[in-house]
C-alpha cells in the first residue's frame, strides 16, 4: 500500500475511534482480568504498590488515550510534551507486555502447562497491541519523552521483581524467575529501541486526523 494510502487509512477518524473501542474496552477487560491479584496485593502489599500491577491493562490505557489524543490534539507546550509522553509510554509498554504476555504463555507451553482458548484469546490480543503501536508509532511524536518512558518503565520492572508484584506466571515457570526478570528487562530495552526506530521523529504527520484533510 502506498505511504499516502498507509496513513489514510490509520488516521481515517472511524479507524481511529473503532480502535479506541477495542482498547477502552480490552483495557477495562485487562484491570478485570487483574482483579484477584490488586486484591492480593492490597491484603498483603503497601497500597502505593497498587498502580504498577496491572502491567497490560495500563500499557493499553496509555495507548487508549494516545488513540484520543490522535483525534483532538492539545494545545500549547505543556499538553503537547504530555501528549508525547503519553505516546512515548503507549508504544514502549504496548510493545513490551504484548510480547511478554506471549512469550510467557508459550514458554508456560513449552514446560508442560496446558495452553486453554483463554490463553489463545491473550495470545492474539497482546500481538495485536503490539503490532497496533508500531503501526501508530510513525503517527506519533514521542522520541523526545522516550527516555523518560524508559526510566519509568525500568522502575516498574524493579518493582516487579523486588518487591513480588510481577504478573503471576504459570507455575511451571515459578523456578525460572531469574530468567523471566532477566528477558523482562532484555525486553524493555528491546521495545524502547522498536519505538525509537518505528517513530516518527519531533514532527507531526502531514495532514491532520482531526480535520481529515491533506
């Protein structure tokens, strides 16, 4: 499909808002999904733990907004360095914990736990918000926030694995912690490096998503 083709038809306002559906909805789905451990958590953890639980869910919360922001864009200095954060943090986490979910459930798999039609509904939605942010990537601008969404996102890893909120595994997996923390780390440096190279660099595209004109 040509460039002017390709952007068209994912910055087509009826595209944009049917995504924004699918991830306002699959982010709801996600915190619901989270539900037994924010529970556990809140029993047995500091309240202040609570936010970097959820790691899917939020990733698409980020891109949900990300999607909104597309559609009508801020003003000034300050929304517009907000704007880039928001989609520095959609396509880095988005990246991340699409992979992530994936490859967990599969190496679950591999060591012998059985993968059921929920697993397969994950497997396919974590890809699709992996491939959805390197789609919109080149629509954003967010290569000058990105160290900042990188900083947060190590933060959420070291909470992760210091503190025992990393997203609870298959237990067949419960003897390869050090090496789920180590790919987990491997991958958000992997994800940042995706959303720098499949970005758009400090410049916006060339016609509006807002207006929908050239």
């Amino acid at each position: 499909m040509p460039a002017n083709g390709f952007e068209r038809l994912f910055l087509h306002r009826g595209m944009i808002w049917l995504l924004f559906a699918v991830n306002f909805l699959g982010t709801i789905y996600g915190y619901i999904w989270y539900g037994n451990q924010l529970a556990y958590t809140a029993e047995h953890y500091p309240a202040w733990l609570l936010p970097f639980v959820p790691d899917s869910p939020t990733a698409s919360l980020f891109f949900t907004v990300a999607l909104l922001l597309l559609l009508y864009p801020p003003k000034g200095l300050k929304g517009t360095l907000v704007r880039e954060l928001i989609e520095a943090l959609a396509v880095l986490t988005s990246v991340k914990y699409g992979i992530w979910a994936v490859a967990m459930i599969f190496a679950g798999g591999y060591q012998g736990d059985v993968i059921s039609w929920k697993d397969w509904m994950l497997v396919g939605s974590h890809l699709g918000m992996a491939v959805e942010a390197l789609i919109y990537a080149r629509f954003f601008t967010l290569r000058r926030m990105l160290p900042v969404a990188l900083l947060w996102t190590l933060a959420n890893d070291m909470l992760d694995y210091s503190q025992g909120i990393f997203p609870w595994l298959p237990s067949v997996l419960d003897d390869d912690l050090n090496e789920v923390q180590y790919f987990t780390i491997g991958l958000t440096l992997a994800s940042t490096a995706a959303a720098w190279l499949f970005s758009g660099k400090l410049r916006r595209v060339p016609w509006s998503a807002g207006s929908g004109r050239r």
